[in-house]
C-alpha cells in the first residue's frame, strides 16, 4: 500500500509545481488584432499627445509600466537590445511628470525611445489591461501580441523582440 503512495504523492506534487511555474512564467500571447485605441497622454516633456495622432507604420513595441519598473526598463536598456529602443513607445502610468522623466533619466540606454506619462492612467482602460508591466506587439496602429509580466529569461525577451522588429 505504501509503496502505491509515494509514487502517487511524487506524481501530484510534480504537477502542482509545473502548475504553478507556468503560471509564473510571462508568455506571448497573441491577441485578436486590434486597433490600438485613442487615448490621451502627456509626453515627457509634459505636451499632451493622442495615440491616434502617432505615426505608427511598420512594427513598434509598446511598454506600460507603472511606477518604477526598473527590472524590465533595466532589462531594456541592455546593450543585446540596443536596436530594439527606436522602435519603442514607454508609457509610464501612475506618475507625476517629473517622476517619471526621473525614471527616464535613469536608463539613458533607452533615450531613442519614445516616452510618455499617463498619471490617470487613461492607458489601462484603453488597453484593456490587468496589471503590469506589459510589452506589446503593434504593427501599423495594430496590436499583434503582448507579453503579460516580466519576462525573467534575458534570451527569451531578447529573441521575442528582436524577431519582432526585424521580421
């Protein structure tokens, strides 16, 4: 009988670890295409700017990140990404202006991004988002994909975003 068990015992905790790691782990999801919404948010140099009014042709990746973020923006700013930032919108939601240019002024790497304030966070209810950070996939004003959490693997969002940028 006890030797039923054990075997029995190993097996279900197998599956509620694995459970449990990949509900942990951020994957790409792809998404219905939709159109990326109009919304309003302020530019890092505090001008108001409408997402219907960016020129959004070929591929772009679209981060929201509230507060500081420094793991992911960190994780952007690695020289392996360096390409990746002039195709790169950074909506930072939940801060005053002067905070979020201090986040900015932080990861000089990332200055041929472009980089926006949403303090009312107006993003989160366009968007349709549940948390964040989240990267986003948008080609011609269309979200593709968009990647839910920090990724923890430097090669996984490193071959996910260059793929999608060169592609």
């Amino acid at each position: 009988m006890c030797r039923k068990r054990v075997p029995n015992i190993i097996s279900r905790c197998t599956v509620a670890i694995l459970s449990v790691c990949l509900m942990c782990a951020p994957a790409v999801f792809p998404v219905e295409p939709v159109q990326l919404p109009a919304f309003n948010v302020q530019g890092i140099d505090g001008s108001v700017s409408n997402t219907s009014a960016w020129p959004l042709q070929s591929k772009w990746l679209l981060v929201y990140v509230e507060g500081r973020s420094d793991p992911l923006l960190r994780r952007l700013s690695q020289p392996e990404l360096s390409q990746v930032a002039a195709r790169t919108i950074i909506i930072v939601g939940g801060l005053q202006l002067q905070d979020a240019q201090a986040v900015r002024n932080r990861f000089p790497q990332l200055a041929s991004a472009s980089w926006f304030v949403d303090s009312p966070r107006n993003a989160v209810a366009a968007l349709g988002l549940q948390g964040a950070p989240i990267l986003m996939g948008v080609q011609d004003k269309t979200v593709r994909w968009r990647i839910n959490g920090f990724p923890r693997d430097p090669k996984f969002l490193q071959s996910v975003l260059t793929r999608w940028l060169t592609q």
